[in-house]
C-alpha cells in the first residue's frame, strides 16, 4: 500500500485541534473536466496559468491534459490567434504607441508593468521602447521622484516603523570597544596606507599555488626523492625585485627548479604565435630568471613535453 506523500505545497486545515491535510492537486478531480478545460483554452482563449487557478491546481496539470488530447499550442502559435482576437497587441502595435508609454511613465509615473498589462503585452517590450527613448530610470532614482511628486509616501518622523525605538544593533557594547581598540586597526594595522597591490602581494607570500602540484612537478619530486636531495616547495623568493613562488628550490645547491607547462609558458614548438597572456608570461620568466641568477641563484627551467619524457638519468645528467 502506498504511503500519502505530504508535499510542501499540501493546504492544512485545523479540525479540532487536529490538522487534516488536504491534497493541494485534486488530479482526478481535474481530470473529469478535462472538456470545460479545452473549451476554456480554445473558445474562451483563457492561458494555462488562469486555467490552473480556477481549478486551484498548477500549471503543468493543465499543460498536460492539453498536451494528451494534442491541443496545446507552441507560445508563437499561441500569440498569433490571440492577436487576431485582440486579446494580444502585436509587437509592433505596442511600438507604434511609443509616444504614448513614454507619458504615462515620465508625466503620469506609471510603472511598466502596469503599463505592459493595460496594453496586454510583455514587460520586457516596455522597457525596451522606455530604453530606446533613454527614458528608463535607476530603481533609487525612479523612487525619489515618485516621492518628490508626492506619488508614494515614504514613512518618516512619527510614520516610520523605528520612531522613538533605540537602536539595539548600531551600537557597540562597552566590551565590543574595548576589544576593536586593542584588534589592530587603523594605523596599528601593519597594512595602514599601503597600496591595495602591496596588500595583494603580501597576502600571496602565505598562501601556496597552485593548492594541488601538477604532474609534472610531482614527477620531478619524486626524482628528487630518489636522488636523497632535500627539497621545498613553493616558497616565496623575496630576495628580487619581482617576488614569486618558485615550482621547487634545492637549498644546499642554491637552485630553482622550475617545471614550466608548454601552453600557460608558451613552448615555442608548440606555440610559435603566442597569445597576449602567453607573451605576458614569457616576460615575466624572462625577468625573473634575469633576477634570481643576479642575487646568485642557479636556475633550471623544464619543459612539460621534455619532464614527460624524462628519466632519472637524464634529470641527473641536467642537475650536473
């Protein structure tokens, strides 16, 4: 036996102290005025949605037994027969009264979407024409005039809602103070006026990228390991000018290992034409390799395709 499955949209009605749910889709119930629907749709050229709430149930009930006796129109089959009825202004009826939606919403402050019902058209078409006459208005903008010409009432003084009510959250306790005047803030912030790249970069030197080692680095690790040379990781080289995390530094040989990747470092094999990011890379490399062999760096750069094919020998034969 199935259970009732009670749905969010299930209506509740108190019978005594006890609450009696009632199914929100009578489907069956529907379903036996399947006729009145149809004649609904096609004679009276009701839409679905009205449909739906007559009958208080939801759309899709409706789309479907329409859909089972092949009656339901697509939407531009749909607006074609109700323009001819006139219950639906063609698209270019509603431009033709440009002038006249332009009024009502810059003299006689009505909204769009009253504007779109009283023409029986979309919102989006009205403020596409309001658009186009560079008429449309901010939402702030738009209120303060309403306002200003007395069309809607904003509560203040004795009106408004918080009149004579103290203010429990704009206002810090006497341990709340205390506590922001010993945080470091202001000019005991270590990061007071200095520039947001400067704040940037100082935030970057903690934190390791990428957060996952890609393989080919993972492959040079492991040579590493296997060669019993001590090793580390994306660390922060502040002893040049243009600072960065190395891909791995060798401290007892003084050495950077860089595995560069053929697309994001632009292999000239693979890549004779490179993109404006790839170019940008390029001589950021150029300018760091410059710098770290300047402060006394010895510095290896590796190329994807040449680390994939590599072995331990060949990695020994390049670290000598």
């Amino acid at each position: 036996m199935k259970k009732n499955i009670i749905t969010k949209e299930d209506k509740k009605e108190v019978i005594n102290g006890n609450v009696k749910i009632i199914p929100w889709n009578k489907r069956q119930d529907v379903w036996k005025r399947k006729d009145e629907i149809i004649n609904m749709y096609l004679h009276n050229l009701i839409s679905t949605k009205n449909i739906a709430k007559l009958f208080g149930c939801n759309n899709q009930l409706i789309e479907d037994i329409l859909r089972e006796s092949n009656i339901l129109m697509k939407s531009n089959e749909r607006k074609i027969i109700l323009s001819k009825n006139g219950i639906l202004l063609k698209r270019q009826d509603v431009w033709d009264k440009s002038e006249e939606i332009v009024n009502l919403y810059k003299n006689e402050f009505v909204s769009p979407r009253d504007i779109a019902d009283d023409l029986k058209c979309s919102n989006r078409l009205i403020y596409k024409i309001l658009r186009k006459n560079s008429v449309i208005m901010e939402t702030n903008e738009r209120l303060k005039l309403l306002c200003k010409e007395g069309v809607i009432i904003m509560p203040s003084g004795e009106n408004h809602s918080m009149y004579g009510k103290e203010n429990k959250w704009g206002k810090h306790s006497i341990e709340t103070k205390v506590g922001l005047s010993i945080k470091k803030i202001g000019e005991k912030n270590p990061m007071f006026g200095k520039h947001p790249t400067e704040k940037w970069k100082e935030w970057r030197k903690n934190i390791a990228f990428p957060l996952k080692d890609t393989s080919i680095e993972i492959k040079i690790q492991n040579f590493l390991k296997e060669l019993n040379i001590e090793f580390f990781t994306h660390q922060y080289i502040k002893d040049i000018e243009h600072g960065y995390q190395c891909d791995i530094i060798v401290p007892s040989r003084n050495l950077i290992i860089e595995c560069d990747g053929d697309y994001w470092h632009a292999n000239p094999i693979f890549y004779p034409n490179p993109t404006t990011k790839q170019q940008e890379q390029i001589s950021r490399d150029k300018i760091r390799t410059i710098e770290l062999i300047a402060n006394g760096f010895k510095v290896l750069r590796l190329w994807e395709c040449d680390i994939n094919k590599m072995d331990i020998k060949i990695f020994k034969e390049k670290l000598i």
